[in-house]
C-alpha cells in the first residue's frame, strides 16, 4: 500500500470497485458476523481516479478499522454511502457503529505511526489520506450523531468531453 508510484487517473466505475471489494472480504465479513449496507445513488458513479488504490481506501476503512473497532453483535453494521455533491464531486462516507474515537483525536488518527493498538503501526488512516490526497481530494473524520465514526472522501467524477461540453 506505500508504494509511491503516480496515482492513475482514470475512468472508473466506483460501484463496481466498491462490490468488488466487499465481494472478496464476503467471507471474513461473514465469520465477524459485520453486516455491510450500501446506500449508493440510484445513478452510476463514473469517477477519475485509480480504481487499485481506492479499493486499498476502502479495504482500509471497511475492514482493517471499521471491523476490528466494531463489537460483534447484532448492530454490527458498517455503512458505505454515497452521494453526488457540488462541484462535479462524489462523496464517499464508511461508517461503522463501533467504539468510537475521542473528539480531540480526529484529526490525529490520519498522522503516521498514531496508534492505539497493541500491534498497529499506524499507518492505515496516513496511507488513505496520501492516497485520497494524490486524487486531489480530501478524507475527514467525524463522530457519528449516535455511535462509532464516519470516515469521508471526495472524488471528481469523470466527465466525458464528447458528451458534456
Ligand atoms: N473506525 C475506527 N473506529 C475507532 N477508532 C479508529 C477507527 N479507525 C481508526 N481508529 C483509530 O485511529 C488509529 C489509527 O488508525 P490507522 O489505521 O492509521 O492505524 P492502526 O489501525 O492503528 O494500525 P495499522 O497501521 O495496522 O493500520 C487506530 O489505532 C485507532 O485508534
Ligand atoms: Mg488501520
């Protein structure tokens, strides 16, 4: 996940990469007993950026932190939104019901080798926002309105020249 090479701006179905990855983590998702909801807009979601490196994103958010920060049980569901905002942007929200992280720490858990677990290094959240950040866009924390985290990013949504003067 660090590598440094270039971003790849492409075309992307941002639907597909996102079932994609869910449909690989089916299992593992399964034995925790973590349900994942989608809640995508009806439309597709055509974005320009790096199809590899954004599920590496949502891998990250969905079960390296989302999961292990969830108790299992039968409220334990993580959210993938998605929804059309200004400027030509999609946002993506992963949303979990989980622990929960203290208000004064939102921003630090983006910061390298910030950790609080006893085999983390620290370096999820950090690569995800060098990752989103090469995109040109912007990945943000905030505390849900009843429990656990939202995790937020944007992208540019590809527009065809031909079609859309
Ligand atoms: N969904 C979440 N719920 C609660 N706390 C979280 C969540 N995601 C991240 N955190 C907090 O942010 C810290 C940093 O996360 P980050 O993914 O960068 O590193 P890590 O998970 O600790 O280690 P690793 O390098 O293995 O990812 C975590 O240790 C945890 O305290
Ligand atoms: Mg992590």
């Amino acid at each position: 996940m660090a590598q440094r090479s270039p971003v790849r701006m492409e075309r992307t179905d941002f639907k597909q990469a996102l079932n994609d990855v869910l449909f690989l983590l089916r299992e593992e998702l399964q034995s925790r007993d973590l349900q994942v909801v989608t809640d995508l807009m009806p439309e597709p979601v055509d974005i320009l950026g790096d199809r590899t490196r954004l599920q590496q994103v949502l891998l990250n958010l969905i079960m390296m932190n989302s999961a292990e920060a969830t108790p299992r049980g039968a409220e334990a569901v993580v959210t993938v939104r998605c929804r059309q905002v200004p400027k030509g942007e999609v946002e993506v929200s992963v949303s979990d019901t989980g622990r929960g992280i203290p208000p004064e720490q939102l921003e630090r858990v983006f910061e390298p080798f910030y950790t609080t677990k006893s085999d983390g290094i620290g370096m999820g959240l950090s690569i995800c926002r060098s990752i989103v950040e090469a995109h040109g866009a912007r990945i943000w924390a905030t505390t849900n309105h009843s429990r656990g985290n939202s995790f937020t990013f944007t992208l540019s949504q590809f527009k065809d020249a031909a079609v859309d003067p």
